[in-house]
C-alpha cells in the first residue's frame, strides 16, 4: 500500500481538525473559457428528395426545421439531372452556360473521351466557379463532404499521360472523394469532426450530401416503401447532425435541398427510337427521360424528317429549336437534337427486352414530379419570409454569397429573389 508522508506538525495539525466540528467548503469560482462561436454556413443536399416527402410522417426532423424555419418548393434547372443542378446550385449557372450540361456528355475538343459522372477532370468542369473557390480566394475555409465536382481542382490541368498528375487548380481546403459505401452516419460525423477544429482551421463553409433517397427512388419509384424508409433514414442523419451541432455550441445557417424530385416509369411507357429512326442515322448520347442525339455524317436530313414531326410522348428539337422556357441549347456540348419525353415516358435505343418498374428524372423542369426541396434554418434567416412561388435554383448561389459575405460571381441567379430571407 501506497502512503503519503506527511510532516509530524502537520499531522497533529490534521488530526486536531479532524476533531473540530465539520466546516462547509467554500463555493470556489472557476472560470471557463466559452468560445463564442460565428455561424457556420451548412448547405446540405438530400438527392432526388420531392417536396411532397415531408408529408409521409417519416421526417420529424426536417419537418421541424421547415416550420421553425423556411420551407418551399423549387424549380430545378433544365435538364432535372443529378450533375447538372447541385453545379448550377453552386456556381449560379445553368448547364447552358456552366458547362455540366448532361450526366454525361462529349466535347469535340476532345473526340475520343466522354465525361460520366466518375469525372473529376477539370476540363469538363472550368467555365463556371464553384462558391467554395470563390470563397477560399476571399480567406474563407470551406470543406466538403461530398458535393458533385468538390473534389475537382477546379482550374486546374490533368495530364494526358498515366497517371494524368493535375497541376494547379483550387479545391476546398477539405473535401473527400466520393464513396457511396461511406454511410450517412459517417457523414454527418464527418462533418462534425470538422466543426470540432480550432477556430484557425475550421471551415466557415460546409456541404454535406446524401444519396440514399435517390438511390432507392430510382429502384423502386417515389411512392415505394423503401423509397419512405430511405427519407426516414436520411431524415434520422439531419437529427443527428442537429444534435451534433447543439453539442458544440455551433450556431449554423442551414439549406437544406434538393436536385431535382423524382417520377414513376415502367416498360408499358417507353418510346423506342429504333422504331421512329434508322439507328444508321444517329449516334445516341444519352437516353431516359430525354435522348440527346448526333447524325451520322450525311444523314442529318433523314434523321430530321424521323424525328421533327409530332410524337406520342415525345417531342424533338434541333439544338437550337428547344424552346426558349429551358434556358437550353447553345452550348458546345449539348448535341445537335434533342428529344424530350412526357412526364412518366422514358426513350430507349429499342423496345424493353423485359418489364421494369422504377423511378427516374430529367424530365421538365415544370413538371411537379421533379420539384425539388429548399429549407432554410439558422440564425441569420428571416423566418416571415416567403419565397416567390417555384423559384430557381440558381437563386440560391447568390443567397450563399451573402451569407458568406463574399461577391457573388455574375451568372443566371437573382439576388432579389432570396434576398428578403437574410436579417441583414
């Protein structure tokens, strides 16, 4: 056994204490540093989550946010495609002019490649700056966990040769590369960890994504129940990041949206282009809810007389015919025709070999099944605002800036149209 020596003197004088009656401890004042933290700006992107999915009972979280806070439904940008919209959103440029104009697209720059949703080449990505570029310019630190294009040295130039090393180029000061199999869970604390760091290095700026709804919706379509246990899910991450938050005395201004929604299809709606065209006379790009095509060379004038006449459930365009209410057709990499299908239609290269059932989008950007969702809650909203009726999403790049009190770069958005929802 360990014992403490003490001097003869003092242990007389502890045991003459000892026998004194017993004295109260005086309160001792200690005084704990609290650090007062600044507003982190969180803009946090559930993919393919309708408006209408808070109305399923399953989301007690982000129902709550939306009544303490800002809810409202908004209009997607045209094509109502994954890559194309969260770039629009962060850059406030439509695909026309951002250059992400499609999932996947091509470039005649460059013939012998195409850009799929793997790419992380900062050709196809360039012509429009991300916010968080624009903010690490201003001196403020932005990380990502998850956002399509944030792991892209934005600016910068990949190498032809293996193993295609990127020289320059700006991403944020912490971003990871997109894994599917990292949970949600894993993300939020992600995020957290972030938020965790001394002030110096903390980022004043967040994105935090989630694909879980989308990924069911696609499977089962929007009204399928693993669809709603995907949105109850998700909805369980926001909380757990909302107690994260509330543990480290984080204030945070949180957006909370969408992409684009998400509508039923099946094989008894397909419209298969082999039956209206020569396959010998185009080339196609993409196809689904909508099919972009090129002609083969010589054969612009049969592909135009097959396609450029009206169609059940589908309705063509030369590029530059498509009209004017998409703010889609002049740039580079959009191919020369376009074919859109209506709503719940999808266009195939043939006939569905066999039955389907499932969810998609890219459909019009009007059309109520691809709305997407927008909350906002934090400190510096004004919660008696209304947003306009299915505003754009590009309105809300502008709206980013402000709060990160950094100028907003030009592009399509309006900073009027979110304005009034800021305190300041």
């Amino acid at each position: 056994m360990f014992f403490r020596r003490f001097p003869l003197a003092g242990l007389f004088l502890l045991v003459a204490l000892g026998a004194c009656a017993p004295v109260e401890p005086r309160p001792v004042s200690v005084a704990v540093a609290v650090e007062q933290r600044q507003p982190v700006t969180i803009l946090v992107s559930i993919d393919g989550f309708r408006p209408d999915y808070l109305k399923r009972g399953v989301t007690p979280h982000l129902s709550a946010l939306a009544a303490a806070g800002v809810e409202a439904s908004m209009q997607p940008s045209f094509p109502t495609k994954t890559f194309p919209n969260h770039w629009a959103i962060v850059t406030g440029k439509r695909p026309d002019h951002s250059g992400i104009v499609a999932n996947r697209m091509e470039d005649a720059s460059r013939p012998d490649e195409a850009f799929t949703m793997a790419s992380d080449d900062p050709f196809w990505w360039s012509e429009a700056e991300p916010i968080w570029v624009t903010a690490e310019k201003a001196g403020i630190r932005t990380g990502t966990l998850f956002w399509p294009g944030s792991n892209v040295a934005w600016g910068g130039t990949e190498a032809v040769e293996w193993p295609h090393k990127i020289t320059g180029g700006a991403r944020p000061s912490d971003w990871a590369q997109f894994n599917q199999q990292i949970s949600g869970v894993q993300r939020v604390n992600g995020v957290l960890d972030l938020l965790r760091r001394p002030m110096d290095i903390r980022p004043r700026f967040v994105t935090l994504y989630f694909d879980a709804v989308d990924t069911a919706g696609h499977a089962g379509g929007p009204d399928a129940p693993e669809t709603t246990g995907a949105v109850a899910e998700v909805d369980g991450q926001i909380g757990m990041l909302i107690d994260g938050l509330k543990a480290l005395g984080q204030p945070a201004n949180l957006i909370i949206l969408s992409d684009h929604g998400m509508a039923q299809k099946s094989s008894d709606r397909v419209v298969a282009l082999d039956r209206i065209a020569n396959p010998a006379d185009y080339r196609i790009v993409e196809s689904g809810p909508y099919a972009s095509l090129n002609p083969m060379p010589g054969r612009e004038a049969a592909l135009e007389a097959a396609l450029l006449k009206p169609r059940p459930h589908m309705q063509c365009w030369r590029k530059d015919g498509i009209p004017a209410r998409f703010h889609y057709g002049t740039h580079r990499r959009i191919p020369p025709y376009f074919c859109l299908a209506d709503t719940g239609w999808v266009i195939q290269p043939t006939a569905p070999a066999k039955p389907f059932v499932g969810g998609d989008h890219g459909w019009d950007d009007r059309a109520p099944e691809m709305q997407a969702l927008f909350i906002a809650n934090g400190p510096e909203f004004d919660t008696r605002f209304r947003p306009p009726a299915g505003f754009a999403n590009v309105d809300v790049y502008p709206l980013l800036a402000r709060l990160l009190g950094i100028a907003a770069r030009p592009g399509d958005g309006d900073p009027a149209v979110l304005g009034g929802l800021v305190k300041h």
